[in-house]
C-alpha cells in the first residue's frame, strides 16, 4: 500500500486567515512535511477558478522538487482537455529532470463550468479535446517533439482544430527521464478508455464507425454538407470532424468543392459505388424491370422495408405519356403500398386477430398484393414478394399505374409478370445494393 497527499490550494477566506502567498509557501512545507512523515508522493491539482490557487501546478511541483529529494511528484489531474498538448510535454519534461524522474503525470477532463469560459470551450467537447490531446502527448513523449501538418506547433491554449496527422522530432529539451514518466487517467477518463476499449475488442473501431458516420451523411446528401452541418448531424466534436473528414480526402473517399467548401463523394468512394452495383447485379435487375414494364405497359419499381416503411431503390418508368412517376427513396408505410403488403404477407408470422389478417392472408393464398390507394383515386399497383432461402422477406417488386390499364380484366396478366419479374430478381444478390 503507498500513500499520496494531494491538494487544489483552497482560497476559501472561511477557512483561513492567510494570503495567497502564505498558503503557497505552505503547500511547499506540506510536501517537505510529507516527505519526512514516510508519504510515497505528493500531488497538485489544477483548477482556474477563484475558490482554488492551482492555477499552475508545474511550477509550484517544481519548486517542491526543488525542496525535496525522494517524494514522487503527482499531477492530481492535469487537466489536458484544455491546456496545449506540446507546452504540458515541455513543462513536465523539463520538472522530470529537475526532480530527477519523479514525476507522475494523472490527465482528466475536467468538469469546472469557470475553466471552460476561460477557455471558450463546451462541456460536450471535453471528451473529443481530451482523446486528442492525449494522443499527441504520448507521441510527443516517445519523440521530444512535434509538429501538426508538417508545421511547428505552437502553444495556444487548448488542442489544435483538426488532427494530429504528422508527428515529427524536432529541437526541445527532450524528455529524458520523461521518457519512462508514468501517464494516468483518471477515474472518469479510465472509464471512457476502457468502454471504448471493450467497443473495439467487440469488433468495432470508433474512429471507423465515426468515419462511416460521415460518409453516410454526405452520400445521403445530393448537395453535399458544409464541416458545420456534418458536425451537427453526427453529433461529433468539430475538430474531431475536421480530422477525419482530412483524412477522408486525402484517401479520395471525399472531396471538398473549392467554390462552396461543401464535402462530396470522392473519386474512391464513386468507384466503389460502380464496383457494388454491379456485384449486385444492377444492370441485370434493371433489364428485369424494362421487361416488366414492356410486358405490363407500367411503371415497374423494386422496394426494401425499412423498418415501418417501404422504400424505393430501383424504377423503370412506363413509355406513356400519363404514367406513375417513382424515384428511388421514395417512401410510403407498409400497410400503404402493395409492395408493402406483399413484405408483410411473407415477411413475418401474420397478426391474427387484427383487421389487416384477411387481406394478408388473401395476399399469400395469391402470391401477390394488389393495392388501390384511397387517397390517390384512379391508381393501382400489383407487387411480388421477392423470396429467398433463409433469410425473412424484406424486399418486393411492383408495377404501379392507372386502373384503367390494370383493370380486372388484365389483373391476372400483370400478376403473373410480376411474379415471374421477382422470381428472376431473387436469383440477384440485391441484399448487397438494397440492404
């Protein structure tokens, strides 16, 4: 068992009579004090508000080294969210070899609202701040030194915007001793790195999650997203969108727009996007559905539940003149297409009990639903489910258009176009391109 006495340097005139300076020559005299009675270390906080007088803990530990010679120095924390990465490693590795390698160094968060108005920082940033900063800490401390992007970097107060891409030794003091200097984390941060930890053991990287976050954003976005809006709908940290989005680029998955500084999809990502749909068997489902629509007349469309919904991913219109008009990510809920119906028929065990039980058990009995929509007077749409071995359904074609060319009479004919359309797209690995 070892014992640590640590202290904030209260301010509190309630609970002393003496100045600032009384109490910092009496902090120094704590440590030697600790040091004397058998303590195994002695740690300085690090608060900028007015209750405390721990605003600079290097130098008051340096000044305790100076005074002591075998007590380990602590930093209880060092609150690295908000100071600069490079002058910490400068500060500490310089107490290092003045307390001949002595010094424990604890980083936090912090949580102190004063701290972070000084800093002009957000609460919900301090994890971001804190895993970046730490990141070119423990480089810096392995190399002596660093530079951001091929540039020196320079002490501002907090963590650089966007990433540490480039790390690279140049002049300073160097660690020495620091070089083997213990780095905790403390209770909180401990807590974070060991959740984020069990994420990656568990087959999830967050930096790629995050990455793939931001590529979804952008492909869903036909207009292309500003820093500021993919910032805000991946609810991430700015420069932690910065970083990535950096590195997103230069790989050519994303490209920036040098006129509107809106992010695109990249060269990379386009190509890969050509390669899917062709291992999916586009060009294949396509020729499907202009077979359809040459047999039927109609609009011919194929349709992927997404959770209470049904969504359109691929749509060959009708040669006529007045003809439905689908895009793909349409949507309509379930129990409002026929392509709907014909997933729920066979997606899932059917509700008995409820009112829609009739109508999807009509639907499996027949092997195709037939929807006239109450709200769009005149229109009809025929659809198949697509069927495959093992997995439930979730995917259905459809051919969608006037009931004066769908009328009873033609309804057995384009029934069985559309059923034989689906059995030849369930031959297609579409689950790559639709799922």
């Amino acid at each position: 068992m070892k014992f640590l006495a640590s202290t904030l340097l209260s301010n509190d005139p309630a609970l002393s009579s003496r100045g600032e300076h009384e109490r910092l020559r009496a902090t120094v005299d704590l440590a030697v004090w600790a040091e004397r009675t058998g303590y195994d270390g002695f740690g300085v906080g690090e608060r900028r508000n007015p209750a405390f007088l721990s605003s600079s803990p290097a130098v008051l530990l340096s000044h305790i080294a100076a005074r002591t010679e075998t007590i380990r120095l602590f930093t209880t924390v060092t609150v690295l969210s908000l100071n600069d990465p490079v002058r910490v490693a400068e500060d500490y590795a310089m107490l290092d070899h003045l307390s001949d390698g002595r010094l424990e160094m604890i980083i936090g968060k912090g949580n102190d609202e004063p701290s972070l108005k000084l800093f002009g920082a957000r609460q919900e940033e301090q994890w971001d701040r804190l895993a970046e900063a730490y990141e070119l800490l423990r480089l810096l401390r392995g190399l002596g030194g660093g530079l951001v992007n091929g540039q020196p970097v320079a002490a501002r107060g907090g963590v650089p915007p966007g990433a540490v891409t480039d790390v690279r030794e140049r002049r300073t003091g160097g660690w020495g001793h620091a070089r083997s200097c213990p780095i905790g984390i403390g209770a909180r941060a401990r807590n974070l790195v060991k959740a984020e930890s069990r994420s990656e053991r568990g087959g999830e990287v967050q930096s790629v999650a995050r990455a793939g976050r931001l590529l979804t954003q952008v492909v869903d976005a036909p207009e292309g997203l500003s820093l500021t809006e993919l910032a805000a709908g991946t609810a991430l940290n700015i420069s932690t969108v910065h970083r990535l989005l950096r590195t997103l680029c230069s790989q050519g998955l994303l490209c920036r727009d040098p006129v509107t500084e809106r992010f695109l999809p990249g060269p990379v990502l386009l190509r890969l996007g050509r390669r899917s749909l062709v291992a999916a068997g586009l060009p294949e489902a396509v020729e499907v559905l202009r077979t359809l629509v040459e047999h039927t007349g109609e609009t011919a469309s194929v349709g992927v539940r997404d959770g209470q919904d049904v969504t359109v991913g691929l749509t060959v219109p009708s040669p006529a003149a007045f003809r439905y008009h689908a895009a793909p990510g349409q949507r309509e809920q379930l129990r409002a297409s026929a392509l709907g119906l014909a997933i729920l028929a066979f997606g899932a065990p059917l509700p008995e009990g409820s009112g829609e039980y009739g109508e999807l058990l009509t639907v499996q009995f027949r092997g195709y639903a037939v929807h006239d929509p109450p709200d769009q007077p005149g229109l009809r749409s025929v659809a198949a489910p697509l069927i495959t071995s093992g997995s439930a359904v979730t995917v259905a074609v459809e051919v969608r258009g006037p009931q004066a060319r769908i009328g009873d009479d033609r309804l057995e004919e384009v029934a069985r176009a559309v059923v034989t359309a689906a059995g030849a797209l369930q031959e297609l690995p579409l689950s790559l391109l639709l799922g």
